[in-house]
C-alpha cells in the first residue's frame, strides 16, 4: 500500500512540474518586446552631456572669463559700486559747506561807487558840484558771532558724520557682497551635486533597463528608474536657471557693468576655515556704525544748544572804509579833482528783545538732547538684542552643520550597500529610491546649512562691528 502512494506522489509532482514548465515558456512568449524602450533612449553616464551650468567654478582655465574671488569681489565693489561713490560726493559736499559756513570768519572786501549829476541844484542843497562820482571800499572783519562760532565749531563734527555714512555704506557693501558671493557659491554646489545625483540616477536607469530585458525585474523598477532621473534633471534644469539672477545681483550690488562678464573662484579649505568666529568676544557699543552715527548727533545737538546759549551775547565786528570822491561841475573834467577819505570803527549789535525766539529755541534744543539720550538708551538695547540673536543663529547653524556633515557620510554609504543589495536581487527597488532620496537630502541640506553658517557669520560678525573694509 505504501509502494503505491509513493509511486501516485510522484506521478503528481511530475505533472505539477510539467504544469509549470509550461506556463513559465508562455509567459515568456507573451512578452511584449514593442514595450521596452530601445538601448539608444537610455541616458549614458558616461557620457558629459547633462545640462551645464553657466559660469561654474568648474569652468575651464582658458575661459574669456575673469576670475573673482571674494576679497576681489569686495575690492571692486569699494571702487565701483554707485552708492558708495554717492556718499563719498556727499563728504566732498560737506567739505564744501563747512568753507561756506566759516567764511564769514574771513574779512569781507565790498568795492561800490555812484554816479551822480544834478539837473538842477537846490539853493538848500549841500552839493556845490553838478557831477560827482564817489567809488569807495568797504572791509569789515567779524570779532565775535554766535553764529559763525557754531559753524567753526560744528564743521569738524558734520565732517565726521559724513565719513560716518561712508563707513556704513562700506559695512553694508561688505556684507552684501560676502552673502550674494556665498549664495552663487551654494547653487554652483547644488549644481555639482546634482549633476552627480543626475549621473547616478541615468547609470542606475541603465542597470533596471538591461535587468528587465534580462528578465530579472519587472517593468515598474524600469519606470520608477525613469521617473527618479526625470526630477533630478528638472531640478538640475531649474539650479541652472537660478544661477543667472543671482550672477546678476551679484554685479549690481558690486557695481559691474551688465554687459561684464566674470566667474567666481575660491578655496574650498579657507572656505570652511572661514565659518569659524571667536564667540567669546564682548560686546562693544562703541564698535557699531549706528552707535557712532548716535553719538555724532548728540554732538550736532549739543553745539545747538550751546548756540542758543550765545545767541544772548552782542555781535561784534569790526570795518574800515575808504572813499575818493569827484566832483566837478564840467563832466569832460570830472576826475581832474578828487577828495579821499577814510574811517574805521567798530558795531556793536545788542539783541535786546526778540519776541522770547532765542528764549523757546533753547529750550527746544535741550529737549531734543534728551530725545537723542532716549534713542541712544533703546539702541543700545536693539544692538544687544541684535547681537545675542546673530550668536544664538550662528550657533545653532554651526551645531548642525557638523550634524549634517555626517549624515552626508552615512548616506553615502547606505546609499552605496543598498545599491548593492539591489543588485543582488536582496532589496526592491523601492529601497534604492528612498536611499538616493536621503543622499540627495543630505547633500542639499549640509550646502543649505554651510551657507546659513557663513550667512550668520556675517549677521554676528555686522552684529558685533567687526566687519573691516
């Protein structure tokens, strides 16, 4: 009885292997060959042919192009750019005020004459003489004026403000240029990386491609294969796109001409020794633009106030004139004669009631003063906050670039072994996806973050006033 059910199993395995032989060599006819895209629509990564970004670091040395690194960038920005040229005009524009301003503190030389003939002559009339012609000069020489003493006073001080507003405008072009110079720098490393990220995904379509003819995978690794490359390609495409705009601010805030073009250039190892900042530094007030801007308009108001204050005392100044005078009562004869005279003397100008003007001015200005003390107070207090905000940014971003860092690392190599596993048929392909998605991710965000560092570095750096031109 048992030597027959051993001899009936068998007789059913062969059957079921007979079953399956043949269904495995229909499904196999039945493939449908017209679905698979030939060899030659499959992108080589081999091959150079990705779409290029313009202007790259990675251009090649015989390039047209001039080459900027980013103290150039700065150097030409202070030599060029428009609105530092403006403000250095407007301190020539005060030197030239403050010599108007204290002029007066220079003798006046005035020459006038008059002309005169009498058509008729009173019998009452001092004149003797039908013609007469007086020139004269006239000199006067301030002693002392409350107002030529607060422009002697308050040049200096206009001087300084306006080297002041030069000095900020240079802070401003610094930093801008540093930032738009790191920006251009970030999406030329996504390019980079995306152009690797494009390369792997097209050799990566090339192994699903030759597995599915193979008959190893089915036709969904193939177009999942498919549609990974085509994103990285538009978002290659678009990197690429947004390279121009930022070239372009890059110019405009340097001052360069549109029609001038130029690559950036810069070291990968000063790059990252850059990120670093002493943050152990103290806060100085003094060091901040806008706190020395503060103080020089505390300056300006205390030079009014005191302006004010002398406005109660007389003016004094003194003058000399000369006259040579004609007379004659022939004209043809009128300057055989002439009678010279001269004086010298001093005006004495005694303000003794002025409606209470000067009395209300000095009490306004003195109440500005102390507007001016309320605004330095509350700067003080947004500088602080302006400061402890560009150290927490800075730290925080220096805290996770070192994190993101490794996970560029770890992604790489998870990348690497699951590609692996895949092609050993241990892993889906799914799998692959979802590790090229991480490497991707990592990349992009370790550049976003290097940029945020060194963006903040500057913030801190702008914060603290220690940004030097």
């Amino acid at each position: 009885m048992l030597k027959k059910t051993n001899i009936a199993c068998r007789f059913l395995l062969f059957l079921l292997a007979l079953f399956l032989g043949n269904t495995w060599s229909i499904s196999a006819q039945n493939v449908n060959l017209n679905s698979i895209p030939p060899a030659g629509n499959i992108p080589d990564s081999l091959k150079s042919a990705l779409l290029q970004p313009i202007n790259t670091i990675d251009s090649a040395k015989n390039s047209p192009y001039q080459y900027f690194t980013l103290q150039q960038c700065v150097a030409y920005a202070l030599q060029h750019q428009p609105l530092l040229n403006e403000a250095l005009l407007n301190t020539d524009i005060t030197k030239a005020n403050n010599a108007i301003a204290t002029s007066g503190w220079l003798p006046q030389v005035n020459v006038s004459g008059s002309l005169t003939h009498y058509n008729q002559l009173s019998t009452y009339s001092t004149a003797r003489t039908a013609n007469s012609f007086v020139p004269g000069l006239a000199v006067t020489q301030a002693i002392f004026s409350p107002s030529l003493l607060y422009a002697y006073r308050s040049s200096p001080i206009y001087l300084q403000q306006a080297k002041l507003v030069t000095d900020s405008t240079k802070i401003f072009l610094v930093s801008q240029v540093s930032k738009l110079f790191y920006n251009v720098l970030l999406n030329l490393e996504q390019i980079n990386v995306l152009k690797e990220d494009t390369a792997r995904l097209a050799k990566n379509l090339r192994d699903a491609y030759h597995q599915y003819v193979g008959g190893i995978v089915d036709e969904t690794d193939y177009e999942e294969a498919q549609i990974t490359l085509n994103n990285s390609i538009a978002q290659l495409h678009q990197a690429t796109q947004n390279i121009l705009p930022q070239y372009a601010g890059l110019k405009r805030i340097m001052g360069l001409p549109p029609e001038k073009q130029f690559n950036v250039k810069f070291d990968t190892l000063q790059l990252m020794q850059a990120i670093h900042i002493d943050t152990n530094q103290q806060l100085q007030f003094e060091n901040r633009i806008e706190f020395q801007q503060s103080k020089i308009a505390k300056q300006l108001q205390e030079q009014q106030v005191k302006y004010y204050q002398r406005s109660f005392i007389p003016t004094v100044s003194a003058f000399y004139n000369y006259n040579l005078a004609y007379q004659n009562n022939v004209f043809p004869q009128l300057f055989s004669t002439s009678y010279p005279s001269s004086y010298f003397g001093l005006t004495l100008n005694v303000p003794v009631f002025t409606g209470f003007s000067r009395v209300r001015n000095l009490q306004k200005a003195r109440l500005e003063e102390q507007v001016i003390d309320y605004k330095i107070t509350d700067l003080k207090s947004i500088i602080n906050t302006d400061y402890n905000s560009a150290l927490a940014n800075y730290k925080s971003n220096l805290f996770s670039l070192k994190l993101l860092q490794k996970n560029v690392g770890l992604a790489k190599r998870t990348y690497f072994v699951v590609t692996l596993q895949y092609k050993q048929g241990v892993v889906p392909y799914l799998n692959v996806i979802t590790a090229e998605s991480n490497l991707i991710n990592a990349q992009i965000n370790y550049l976003n973050t290097l940029f945020q560092v060194l963006s903040s570095k500057i913030d801190l750096q702008r914060a603290m006033g220690s940004i030097t031109y």
